[in-house]
C-alpha cells in the first residue's frame, strides 16, 4: 500500500496544503450509520453527475472504483486532463496500479491524502473509498470557491449567507442543521430563478416538502442530480456535513454564471450611479449659474438707469426702493453666489477621486464668469447709490433755486406793478413850473430806485439761468416769467428815458424846487430800498449740510442786526426831515398838498416797513437756531455711524486675518479643523446684529440728507463688501477642509501624511497666502522627492491649476500627491465588465442591459450607446466599448 501521507509530508510552520485547512478525514465519522448512507448517496449521485458527461455510471461506490478505471475517467472528466493510460488487466496488479494513477494524479493537484491507499480502495475498504471521493470534491468542487477574500467552505458558507439573507425563517450558520427545514435549499433556488419557487407558500414545520420540493426543481431545471433523500436528512439529528457541501456546491457552481453577471452589473451600477450623481452636479450647477446670470442681466440695466425725477419725493422712492434690493433681494444672491462656488469645487473633486475629465462650464457660465458678472453688478449699485445721492443733492438745490425766483419773481413784478402807466402818463403838461420840477425830481428819485432794482433783476435771470442749466423739470415756465420781466425791464428803462427827456424840456419852465421834499426823497428811498432788501434777506431761503455753514449764516444774521442802530438813527433823520416841511409849512402859511411831490414813501411807508423789518429779526434768529439743532443732531448721527462702523470696520478686518492664519495653520484632524470652522463660523455670523445695527444708523444719515462723515473713514458699501467677503472666504475655507476630508478617505490617505503635506506646503508658501507660485510650487516637488523635467512639471501643472491661474491651492496639491499612488477605475475594467454581461460578444442588446442593470440604469446606458457597427453585430446591437471610454473622457458621447 502506497503511503501518499509520507510522500506529501512537510515540515513543521511550512505552508499549509489545501487538506490542511480541513480536518483529516476522522475514522469515527463514518461509523455513524445514517451519515454513512447519506455520504453514499450523495457522493454516488454526485460522481454519476460528471460521470454521465463520458456515457456511463456507478451504482455501488465500493464496488465500481475498484478496478481504478471509472475513478480516472472521474478525474479526467472533473479536471479536463488527460491521466495516464489504464491497465486493461483484470489482475489485483493492474487494478492497484489504475488506482495508484488516479491518487498520483489528486497528489499533483496540491491534496494531502492521509492514510489513503490503492490497496484498500481496490479492497472495496467503504470509509477509505468516501474519504477519497470527498477528496476529489473538495479540490475539484468547493477550494476553488471565493467570496470576498474567503474561500473554500468558509467562502462557500458566506456565498449561502448573502444569498439567503433577505429570506425568513432563513439562517445559514452550517453545513448540517442549518438545512434540516429545507428553506436554505428553496431559498437558494429562489433567488436565483424566482420562476421555480413558490417560496411563500413553504412552511418551516413542512420539511419533508420543503426539501422534495427544492430536490425535484433543482433535478428538473437545474440539472442537478437528487443526492439524498428527505427522510433521510429529517429523520438525522444532525445531516452530514459532507453531504450537506458536496449538495450546496452544485446549486453553487449551477448559479455561478449569474453570480460573475451579478458582480458585472455591479460594477457597472457603481460607475454609472457616480456617472448620473456628477451629471445631475453639472446639470445643478448649470441651472443656478444661468439663473444668477440673467439675474445680474435684469437688474444691472436698472441700476444704470439714470431717468431723471422731477421732485427729491420722487428720488427718494427711488432711493427706498435700491435699499430694499440691497437688504431684501441681494442677500440670497450673495448665498447663492457662494453656494455655486463651492458646488463646483466639491465636483471638480468627485470628478478628480472618481478618474473623470474636469468638468467645463458651459461658455460665460465659469466661476470666474460669474465673479466678472458679480464685479459688474457691484459697480453698477455703487453708481447707481451715488447717482441717487446726487440726484437728491440736484433736486433739492433746484427746488431751492425755483422757490428763490419765484419769491425775488414776485416782489419785482409787485415793485413794477403801475410802473408803466406812472412813466407814460402826461401829467407835467398841465403841471406848474414847481410841480414839473417836483416830478423831474421825483423821476430822478424813481431813477434811482430803478438802478436799485437793476441788481434784482440780474438775480432773477441768473437764477433762471442756474435753473437751466441744472436742467429743472419746469424751466419753460421759470423762462417765460424771466422773459417777461426782462421785457417789462428794457420797456421800464425806455420809458424812463422817454419821461425824462419829457421833464428836462420842461424844466426850464420851472424853477421852484421843493428842497426839503428833494432831500427827504434822496434819502428815503435808498432807505427804502434797503429794508426792502433787508426783508427779502429775513426772508431769503437757507440750505446748510454742516454746523460751520449754519455758523456763517448766524454770524452774518449778528452783523445785520449790528446795524440796525445806525439804521434807526437814518429812519430817524428821514423822517426829522419830513417834520422839518411841516414846521417850515406852518411858519410860512404854505399849504401843503399832502403828498410829497418827489417820492411816494411816506413816513408812515418807512414806519410799517420798518416795524415789519424788525418783527422778522426774531423770527429769522427762531430759523437760524432751529437749523443749528438740526445740524447738531445730524453732527451725533454722524458720531453713532462712526463709532459702529469703526467697530464693525476693525472686526471684519481681523476676522480677515484670523482667517488667513488659520487656513495656513491649522492643526489637529481634518474633522477637528472642519468643527473648528464651523463654530468660528458661528460666532462670526453671531456678530450679525451688529451690522443690521449699522444699517441702522445708515438709515438714519440717508433720511437726514448727510453726506459727508468727517469722524470715519469706513463708508457703508465699504464695509457691506467686506462682510460679504467675509462670510464668502470662511465658507470656502470650510468647503477645502471638506473636499479634504472626501479626498483622504477616497484615497486612504492617513493623518500622518495629511499633516507632512500641509508642513511641506505652509514651508514653500511664502507669501502664507493658502496659494503658491509655481516656482514655489516646482521647489516643493523636489523637495519630495520627485524628478522633474520641464515636459513633466508642465503635465503636472495641467492637472493642479487647469485654468492657468498660476497659483496652486493645497487641495489641488493634495489631490496631485494622493492621484500619484492611488489606483483608479479605468475604462478597461468597465469595458470587462459589459462583456461579461454581453457574454463575451463585442455588443450588447437593449434586453441584457434592462435584464442586468436596475431600469434606471439600464435606460441610461440604452439611450447614449451608440449603434454597433462592426462585422459581426445584429440589428439592435449596441456598442458598449466607445460608451464606457467615453465615461472616463476619452471620446465624446
């Protein structure tokens, strides 16, 4: 007897053998009876199984290998090979040798026989003859079996773990008890062709059904042989393992075709579910690029709209109506704008850890793009802003200016009014000598209140002028009542030469000449004329924007009122004059007319003119200091805006560099950093109150009309810009230490290695700025190690800074360096994968995808297959090799 447990001997701590992770072939088992007859049963039905491939069969296993040629043909048909050639012989000689040949040809298979020789196969010997059967079924049909890095028995028992899962009353922990109900047999059988079970219908205290049912279905459609009976397995206690495998093994190997269709369409589900992930992230962002770009489109051409207003009531609509955009509208712009950027950072990076081709926004829809939109749009408000201020300025001053002519328009035509008519009327021709000279007088008194008003009218047209010029929403009537002014005046002056040529003629026919009334008249009427202008000045309309403007007009109002006492000491003289007529009158007896034939001011003129001059002293001092509060008060409204916005100015500007040392210095785990941010994040957006109190104050300088703010140098857009910066650079912030996190565990990078690239990078970053040179960026390779020639650092460039920016992130870096020692998807793998579920055909029908992938799945990869156009394609073929390279971009779809 030939001893195979010595010749395959090794020694001990070497290598295991296959046998070796089973326990040798126990004696005792196979005293057992009943597991006796089921390894007789199942072994024949499963040698019968391979044997009937070569036309024959046994009967009795003891019997039929005893002459060693059955048992080689078994192996021949198990393994493909050819053994040896048989001895004819009937001798015990040539029966021991065929046996020796056939164990020969198992040793050389890597099985360690133990005890196993061809003596007591050819003497019939049973336990021997099932021990060496087992043998064969272990090599031949379980140790090439592999689930998930397992094999074997222990790869075939998580095969029927996975398969049976979903089952109830289903739970597979053995090859023994666990298949006494006959369920894992149905249940196996179930999952594989659904179409042959009825599995609801079984029941667990049912098992001689449960099991004859699994029997004859598998006999009948699977090709598998019935190796026990039912009985045989209820009526055991606990079935034979042995039995039990070499059983499952045949529905494994039945269903192993499906099981590598299974894992084809696995695979391709993965790249096709990234695939459609980073399609609908391209679509998303495509949507909300376009959708922030036409809304920078409509709103820009109204903020360049500079239509002009006729009233500040107007500007100031359209002033409320901008403040409303920039607190009610714009600010989810501003999220959305933030939000679109880092949606194309976290997809660039699923493209990058998934091996696919960049993704290129459609034309004018780049980040950069949109930041030149956004640049655009900021500009237009920060125009639009000043040209309503300016607007309002213009307006008020043209409403200011349009008041003042129509006030100095309405005292002139009052002044001119009769005029005229006194010039043309013929009253020196019937007059005496005395009389014409009193009207030459009176006409030389006119004369002079005449050039007196030259000034006014001069005022009026320039007036109008300015009017004009700043272009006033109703200059034709502001012109048509300066023009008619003007022509009254050229008609005024006319008349007034024509009358004095009139008089002079006459005068030599007159020689009496009141000189007292001429006296009285000369000096009453540039003293009329003087608290007419001083009235109008009580009167004149002010504007102020500052407390030293409202200062001069108060210290002006001081020196007018200054002068009021030599005023009084002129009316006084004026009217001693007048005293002095009267007292000359009644000593001489002449009898006076009444009326003062060189001037119509009478004394009681002056009087009322006078006591009206001064009852509007104290009410132009109630205006100047009514101004002067209100300037104060715009004065403390310029301090609280200063005060806050120098508080808010000094944080955001150190938040900025907070921000900047911590994207450069961070420390601790990517999560840690990520946690960090978030909460520094939070007390940023906690300092919120503080800027809605800023717009606030804002508010309060726009409704008051100030414009200027000598106590900061912080303007409101200013500091909406920085915040808005602000918020936008910790959100990208948190967003790279996120595309870090996804890239580390993507790529298995550890901590370690996160931490030695970030050192390394902070080293070459000069500038601490988070982006480096390229010049820094090739001395940092070097420093790893890496060899660089021109050709390579410019390929390595493409990848880490694709837009030419010039500037290199720590992301892209850490992407490069983990891309470098990472294996990737390829096509190739997902062109393998079709051709499995094509059953190795170089096209692929619209029904095996919808049989394979989930219907979503199978739709998608049906509707971007091209046609197959090859020698050997049937109509309705498609071509699955130029879908799956286009996937990872090496061809257009």
């Amino acid at each position: 007897m030939v001893d195979y447990h010595a010749a395959n001997n090794q020694p001990s701590g070497g290598p295991q053998t296959y046998m070796e992770q089973e326990n040798d072939w126990d004696r005792d088992l196979l005293l057992d009876p009943a597991w006796e007859k089921q390894q007789r049963k199942t072994f024949t039905a499963w040698c019968n199984s391979h044997l009937r491939k070569a036309g024959t069969q046994i009967e009795n296993i003891e019997e039929d290998f005893r002459d060693g040629l059955k048992l080689m043909l078994l192996l021949e048909v198990i393994s493909g090979e050819r053994l040896p050639k048989p001895e004819r012989g009937k001798m015990r000689v040539h029966k021991i040798n065929n046996v020796n040949k056939a164990l020969d040809f198992i040793a050389s298979k890597g099985v360690k026989l133990v005890s196993i020789g061809a003596e007591e196969i050819v003497d019939g010997n049973i336990k021997m003859t099932l021990g060496m059967i087992w043998t064969i079924i272990l090599r031949f049909a379980i140790q090439d079996i592999s689930v998930e890095e397992t094999s074997a028995k222990e790869g075939l028992l998580l095969w029927c773990q996975r398969k049976t899962a979903p089952y109830k009353n289903v739970n597979v922990q053995n090859f023994h008890i666990s298949w006494k109900d006959g369920l894992a047999f149905n249940a196996l059988i179930h999952r594989h062709r659904p179409d042959l079970i009825d599995y609801e219908s079984l029941r667990k205290d049912d098992p001689v059904t449960n099991l004859n049912n699994a029997f004859e279905v598998a006999e009948k459609h699977l090709d598998i042989p019935k190796m026990l009976d039912a009985e045989d397995i209820v009526g055991t206690l606990r079935p034979d393992e042995k039995a039990i495998m070499t059983y499952v093994s045949c529905f494994y190997h039945a269903f192993s075709g499906a099981q590598k269709a299974e894992t084809a369409a696995n695979r391709i589900c993965k790249v096709l579910a990234v695939n459609q992930e980073n399609e609908q992230m391209m679509e998303d962002y495509e949507k909300l690029a376009s959708n922030l770009l036409e809304w920078i489109r409509r709103t820009i051409p109204w903020l360049e709209d500079r239509t002009q207003q006729k009233t500040v009531n107007d500007m100031q609509a359209k002033q409320e109506d901008f403040r409303d955009y920039r607190t009610v509208h714009k600010p989810p712009k501003v999220q959305e704008k933030c939000q679109l950027e880092i949606s194309f950072n976290t997809l660039q990076t699923k493209l990058r850890l998934s091996n696919r081709p960049a993704f290129m926004p459609s034309e004018g829809r780049m980040v950069s793009d949109i930041n030149s939109a956004w640049h655009t749009l900021e500009g237009a408000e920060k125009g639009y802003e000043e040209w309503i201020l300016s607007e309002i300025r213009r307006l008020e001053r043209l409403e200011h200016l349009a008041e003042k002519f129509h006030q100095k328009a309405a005292i002139h035509e009052s002044w001119t009014n009769g005029k005229e008519a006194m010039l043309t009327q013929k009253d020196y021709e019937t007059s005496t000598l005395s009389e014409v000279k009193a009207l030459l007088r009176k006409h030389e008194a006119f004369e002079s209140d005449l050039a007196a008003h030259q000034d006014r009218v001069e005022q009026i047209a320039a007036i109008a002028q300015e009017l004009n010029e700043l272009d006033y929403y109703d200059s034709a009537s502001v012109n048509n009542r300066c023009q008619k002014i003007c022509d009254q005046w050229d008609t005024l002056g006319t008349l007034t030469h024509s009358r004095k040529d009139s008089l002079e003629r006459t005068e030599k026919q007159l020689e009496s000449i009141d000189e007292l009334y001429l006296e009285y008249a000369k000096r009453a009427a540039p003293f009329n004329n003087w608290m007419e202008g001083a009235m109008e000045d009580l009167q004149d309309m002010f504007i102020v924007h500052n407390i030293e403007e409202i200062q001069g007009l108060i210290a002006a109002h001081e020196q007018f009122k200054s002068t009021l006492p030599e005023a009084n000491k002129e009316r006084e003289a004026i009217q001693a004059i007048q005293a002095e007529v009267q007292k000359i009158a009644q000593s001489n007896g002449i009898k006076l007319s009444g009326a003062n034939p060189y001037t119509t001011i009478t004394p009681r003129s002056i009087d009322d003119k006078w006591e009206q001059a001064m009852a509007m002293v104290p009410q132009r001092d109630k205006a100047l200091q009514g101004e002067l509060n209100k300037q104060n008060s715009n004065d403390t409204l310029r301090a609280t805006f200063a005060k806050q916005a120098n508080v808010v100015g000094g944080y955001i500007q150190a938040k900025m560099e907070e921000i900047g040392r911590i994207s450069i210095e961070m420390n601790g785990t990517l999560e840690d950093q990520l946690t960090h941010l978030r909460e520094y994040q939070q007390t940023i957006l906690f300092f919120m109150p503080e800027i809605n109190t800023l717009e606030g104050y804002h508010q309060h300088i726009q409704e008051a009309l100030i414009f200027d703010n000598q106590y900061t140098s912080y303007t409101m857009e200013h500091l909406r810009v920085g915040w808005e910066q602000l918020l936008t650079t910790i959100a990208r912030t948190i967003n790279e230490v996120e595309n870090q996190i996804l890239t580390r565990d993507a790529k298995g990078i550890s901590q370690e290695q996160l931490y030695e690239y970030r050192a390394s990078f902070n080293h070459f970053d000069k500038k601490r700025s988070g982006q480096m040179a390229s010049d820094d960026f090739r001395a940092l390779l070097i420093s790893t190690g890496t060899s660089l020639g021109d050709a390579e650092f410019t390929r390595i460039m493409s990848i880490v800074d694709p837009n030419n920016s010039g500037a290199v992130t720590f992301q892209a870096f850490i992407d490069f360096m983990s891309s470098e020692t990472t294996d990737k998807d390829s096509a190739d793998q997902v062109i393998a994968s079709f051709k499995i579920l094509a059953g190795d055909k170089n096209y692929i029908m619209a029904d095996e995808l919808r049989r394979e992938l989930p219907p979503d799945q199978a739709e998608y990869c049906i509707a971007r297959m091209a046609p197959y156009t090859g020698p050997d394609g049937v109509p309705g073929a498609l071509d699955y090799m130029s879908f799956s390279t286009a996937l990872y971009g090496e061809s257009d779809l």
